[in-house]
C-alpha cells in the first residue's frame, strides 16, 4: 500500500528536481527505489559537524558534499573533512546521475581561492579535494582558478596536501598545462560510467577525451598522483568495468574508486540495481590485479571518501613499488 509520506515524498523529489534541473522537467519519473541495508547511513548529530557547516556558511563556501547530496557527509564533515567547490553551484552540463544544479553560472570570484585556502587553514587539514562544476562558458574551463586555488593554498596551508577533481577542459586547447603546472598531488578526473552508457548518463562529455586528459597528465608530469572514478549500477556489465580499467592503466592511472550510483531526485536516471559488497570486492581484487597502487571499491565509496587516509595510503604504496623496482 502506498502511503501519504510516499506520495508526498515523491512530489517533493519531483519539485526539487525540477528546480535544480530545469532541463530534466520533462522527463517521466523514475521511482527511487528503496535502498538495502548496507547503503543506509545515519543522519548527522555531530558538533563538529555543525562546526564544519558553520565555517563553510562562514567562509561564503561551496561544497560537493552539499550540492551532490554524498551519503557520506555526516561521517566526513564530522572529522572536519569537506570537499570544496569552486567556480559556483551551477553547471553548465546535464548529466542524468548528478545532483548539481544545472544553468548559466555567475560570474567567477576572484577572491574565491584566498577564502578556500583560509578554510582549509582553520579546518587544519592534512589533505584537502577541490572540485568544481564544469564551465563551459569559460575560454579555459576554469583552469586559471583552479591553478590559483592551488597557489593559494600553498601559501596559506604549506603542510596541506591538495588534491583536485577537475572538469574535462572539453575543447579548452592549453587548459590542462595550467592545471598541472600548478603542481597538485592529485589531479582526479572522473569516468564516471562505461562508454555505452555515455551518450545517455554523461552526454556532454567524451569517453576516449577524459582518457586523453588522465594519460597527458602524466606526460606533463610523472610525479603527479593520476585518479579516476566510475560509479556502478546504471546498467554496465561487468566485462564493460574490467575494460574501463584496462583502458585506465594504459593511461597509467594510480588510484581507481568505485561505489555505487544512488537516484538524487525521480527526475534522475534510474538505478539498475543495488551492487552487493561481495561484487565491490570482487572488482577491488580485479583492480589490484591490473596494477592500480590503490583501489577503493565499496557501495559508498565517493571520490573524496577518506580522501587523506588514501593519499597516504597512495603515496607508501608508490614507495614500496620503486623499493621492489
């Protein structure tokens, strides 16, 4: 029996959806489905927690955590851990799995890195991500803000390692060599899904362009950490995942995450299925046999997910392969 709460539920899905998404409104909806016990995670009592909200309200500051409705924030913000958003809240892309509002973003702030780095400085962060929507209506993507967030950072948080999470600089010629010139520990930029699924989960974008991207950041430069990340359960079959890693290594990619996609609003494709733990495992055991340093593969795994703990991680197991070498 369908209850009042349900239906209620669903009309609040269905208007945020609409409003966040203005493109997607048209679209018939896809009943979210109910998520099994292993997904489930407990709202957020912490104080820290609230203190972490507090400095980002504070600080004028957007985060992915918020915007993309990650599972995980209560656990992270609750250990001072926030992956910050530059460039806005508003995309210029309509991925059908992704949950940030979706428009014709405003002008940058250019006072945006100094207060990123001074949030990042009174968090007292060991490591720190940095994100941001894509802006196509920028001549270079954005990449000059990125490069100052990074500069900023150095300056105001030395002891900090940063790790970026970068747009695909689609059709932006010279955007990438500023990124990388700014030299993070950590450039990630996300697959998302396999390629078959591309043309109707992230239709603005180019599998083989995001490959490109990932495999010139290590020519630009080896010492840099090359991430990626793909979610499960839109639909992709297995052989098509063990591909993506294939095609992954060839690109000489350090870091793998997986971790199951979860339906933000009706409006937003539809889960497949629910991915158990034993399946997680299985594709974490594959990724480690292709020669990934590191592989996070569980249900909530996001990019950012104990972003700190991995780059230690990260960094003593590249140690130990040049030790064996």
């Amino acid at each position: 029996m369908t209850t009042r709460v349900e239906i209620d539920h669903r009309q609040t899905a269905a208007r945020i959806g609409a409003d966040r998404h203005p493109e997607k409104a048209h679209r018939p909806d896809n009943p979210i489905q109910r998520k099994p016990a292993w997904i489930r995670v407990k709202a957020p009592t912490s104080p820290i927690y609230r203190e972490t909200q507090a400095l980002m309200r504070d600080n004028k500051l957007v985060t992915v955590c918020e915007e993309a409705a990650c599972p995980n924030i209560g656990e992270c913000w609750s250990q001072r851990h926030a992956t910050m958003m530059i460039m806005g809240d508003t995309c210029t892309r309509a991925c059908s799995f992704c949950n940030v509002a979706t428009g014709m973003p405003k002008p940058l702030d250019g006072d945006e890195p100094n207060r990123v780095a001074d949030a990042v400085a009174k968090l007292g962060l060991r490591h720190v991500v940095i994100t941001s929507v894509d802006r196509d209506d920028l001549p270079d993507g954005g990449a000059e803000h990125f490069a100052q967030t990074i500069r900023a950072l150095r300056l105001a948080a030395p002891e900090t390692t940063v790790e970026i999470l970068t747009p695909d600089f689609l059709r932006k010629d010279g955007a990438l060599e500023v990124v990388v010139a700014a030299r993070p520990d950590v450039f990630n930029h996300n697959l998302e899904t396999v390629p078959a699924l591309y043309p109707t989960i992230r239709p603005g974008a180019r599998y083989y362009h995001s490959l490109r991207l990932l495999d010139r950041v290590k020519q630009l430069d080896p010492s840099i950490f090359t991430k990626s990340g793909i979610m499960v359960g839109l639909g992709e079959k297995r052989i098509e995942v063990l591909q993506v890693m294939d095609d992954l290594r060839s690109a000489e990619v350090d870091f793998l995450t997986i971790g199951q996609y979860l339906q933000p609003t009706v409006k937003h494709a539809a889960v497949d299925r629910f991915v158990t733990p034993e399946e997680f495992e299985d594709y974490a055991k594959a990724a480690r046999g292709k020669g990934f340093l590191l592989v996070s593969s569980t249900p909530l795994t996001r990019s950012s997910y104990h972003a700190d703990r991995d780059f230690a991680a990260l960094r003593d197991a590249r140690a130990a392969k040049l030790r064996a070498a």
